[in-house]
C-alpha cells in the first residue's frame, strides 16, 4: 500500500523564544517492508542549522537550532512511503513464551526486556498480562489473545491521560490513548521476561472500505512489536485497535518506549507559556 503523508505540529509562544534546539524524529524508517519513496522535513522559521544524524536505535532524527526570536514555530513531515508488512507466522508454530524469554537474556532484543522509565515491568501490568500465558502457550498466541483483551477493556478516551502517566494508573482506570495502551503492553510483557519495542508512527487516516473507523487515526499513533524468538524476529501488533500491523500503519522509528522516539522534543530560552497543536494526514495513494 502506498501513502501520502502529512504531519504538521505548531507551537504559539505568548513570548518570543530567543533561542531552540528540537529534537525530531519525523522522518520514516526505511525497512525490508517500507519502501520512503521521499521524505521532506520543513519548519518555519527556517533554523540557523539542520543536522540529521541515526540515533541509537537506528531511527533517523534531525536536529534544528534556531537563533533568532520568534513568536511560534511550526515544522511539517511531507512524505510518500510504500508499506507491505509480512504475514506473521501461524500462532500455533512460534515457540512457546518461557523458551522466548529465556532465549532473550542475550542478543538484539535484550534491551527491550527491561524496564524503562515509561514501561516498567509493572506488576499490575504483569498480573493483567500473564492471564493470556497460561505454561507452554505458543508465544503468538498469547500476544494475539492479550492484544485483543486490551482492545476489549481499555476504553479509548482522549485527555484523561498525560505523558508521563504510570502504567499502575493506566492498568486501573481501563482508559487512555494509543500511546497508553502501547505501555501497558509492554509492561506487561516485561514483566513476563518478553522483549518488546515501542513503535512511533502512523495509523491510515479513513479505514479500508467496508471497516470500523480505527481508533487513533488523524494523529501521532504507536503500537508494539515484540519479539518471536530466534529465527521468527519481530511482529507488530496495534493493542489500540486489535490489529496486527500489515498495510495500514507506516513506521517512524522505535525505543524502549515513548520518550526515546518522541516526534519532537526540545529546548528553548524563553517563550513563556505556549501551546503546541498538531494534524496529521495518511492518505491512500490510489493507483
């Protein structure tokens, strides 16, 4: 599937900012499965300098320094990007859960067993998620069966959740957004010993003809993707929408969770309050 996309966040300062340096991982991660066909980054003001640079997860990210006062500041991500997302392997092959995180002690998903700062192994998560891991369940299976319980109790409701909102709180209150979600699936799993990413991205804006609306369209969006185990790698799965991923999603880049892959972050001298307001648009290409 090929999309046209459109990511435009600004920022209204009540006063001038003398001096801001952002941090912006906005452009998409090229992959086997995602073809960028082209990818353009614009702010407004134009910064002093640009400097793109990999980070440590292999994400892009570009830098902008401003040094001239200004009143607001507005970046867009214009892009084109192809995405074709494997099958996943049938849930009854994978290995069971206890091999795959006795194998992930070493090796590329080690890290995303840990904990970190926005998706520790959470006990309430842990206890939530170890429902779907009855002894020996292919691990698949039980990531099917939890992504799906997530969709099932969690309601989606927009403001009653902030950044830095505890997985504990999340996992009591049943509600938050896809960013939320995405940590209690990862707590939860942590928790279980099973190594897993966080993905920033994008969800298509209007669903294919004849399916729901999906929830978490029209912005930012992230989702998961855990590990299989040796020889099966990585598979993607959307807890917001009960989807795995396959050609509706186009992948910006990944971490630990959402503070290493946030679409922009940064530091400025001056500004006094301001308010930050964002649209994004992930159109089909037809044809």
């Amino acid at each position: 599937m090929r999309y046209r996309l459109r990511h435009r966040t600004k920022y209204r300062y009540a006063e001038p900012v003398d001096l801001a340096s952002h941090l912006l991982h906005l452009t998409p991660r090229a992959l086997p499965h995602q073809q960028v066909i082209a990818a353009r980054i614009v702010a407004e003001p134009e910064p002093a300098r640009t400097v793109a640079r990999t980070d440590h997860f292999g994400n892009a990210v570009t830098w902008m320094f401003l040094d001239q006062p200004h009143p607001r500041f507005a970046v867009t991500l214009q892009a084109e990007v192809s995405v074709a997302f494997p099958a996943p392997p049938p849930a009854a092959q994978t290995l069971p859960w206890e091999a795959v995180a006795a194998a992930s002690l070493t090796g590329e998903a080690a890290e995303f067993a840990f904990d970190s700062a926005l998706a520790p192994a959470e006990p309430s998560a842990g206890a939530y998620a170890a429902a779907s891991f009855p002894a020996d369940r292919p691990v698949l299976a039980g990531l099917l069966d939890l992504m799906a319980r997530i969709r099932r109790d969690f309601a989606f409701r927009p403001g009653t959740t902030a950044i830095a909102t505890p997985v504990a709180r999340i996992v009591a209150q049943r509600s938050g957004v896809c960013q939320d979600f995405t940590h209690v699936m990862i707590a939860g799993l942590r928790a279980l010993g099973l190594p897993t990413r966080y993905v920033s991205g994008y969800l298509r804006t209007r669903p294919p003809p004849g399916q729901a609306a999906r929830r978490g369209a029209d912005q930012s969006h992230a989702w998961i993707s855990a590990w299989l185990g040796p020889g099966q790698g990585w598979v993607d799965l959307d807890p917001t929408n009960d989807l795995v991923v396959r050609e509706e999603h186009v992948v910006l880049g990944w971490g630990r969770d959402f503070a290493d892959v946030s679409p922009a972050r940064g530091v400025i001298l001056g500004g006094g309050a301001h308010d930050v307001t964002a649209a994004v648009d992930l159109e089909a290409v037809e044809g």
